[in-house]
C-alpha cells in the first residue's frame, strides 16, 4: 500500500467514526438493517411483482425478477470471493488468533 493510499484510508476511518459518533440515533436503525435488509428487500420485491401482475404489466414484472436474480448474483460472488481468499462465507466471523 502506498503512503497516499494509507492516508486516504485514515481520512476515511476517521470520517466514518466521526459519522458515528455524531449521529448514534442511527444505530438501531442501521443495526435492523444489517439484521433484517435482505427480508426487508425480499419484501419490497415481493410487493412490487403483486403491483406490476395485478397491474398486469409484463416489463415491470420482469424488471423485478431481473432485481431479485441480480440481488441473488450478488450475494453468490460476495460469498465465493470470500471463500476465495479463505476469510469463510460470513465476513464477521471472527477466528482465533495464532
């Protein structure tokens, strides 16, 4: 890593925390939603498929299975990528130290 590149991943670090800490109203919300996006997602597509086949719109029927099967691509290459380079599928996993 280069110095520029360590000093923009500080800058970054402390932007970040400084966000936290100015702002903890905000971490139950963002806390639900790392628990429970993917319900919440699956939800909200569910609810736009019902609207477009009640509507009997074939394009935007499509386009919401085309989100869903996107959101599934995503979550496959997270997870192989993870596998990839020997971190397991959860990255919060942690492992004990050697």
């Amino acid at each position: 890593m280069t110095a520029g590149a360590a000093r923009v991943n500080e800058w970054l670090f402390g932007q970040v925390n400084g966000f936290a800490r100015a702002t903890p109203w905000l971490h139950p919300l963002v806390v639900g939603y790392a628990g429970c996006g993917v319900v919440v997602f699956a939800g909200l597509l569910l609810a736009g498929w019902w609207s477009a086949r009640r509507a009997d719109d074939a394009r935007r029927m499509a386009a919401v299975l085309c989100a869903g099967a996107r959101g599934a691509d995503g979550a496959v290459v997270s997870i192989t990528a993870a596998l990839a380079v020997d971190r397991g599928a959860q990255p919060s996993r942690r492992r004990p130290r050697r």
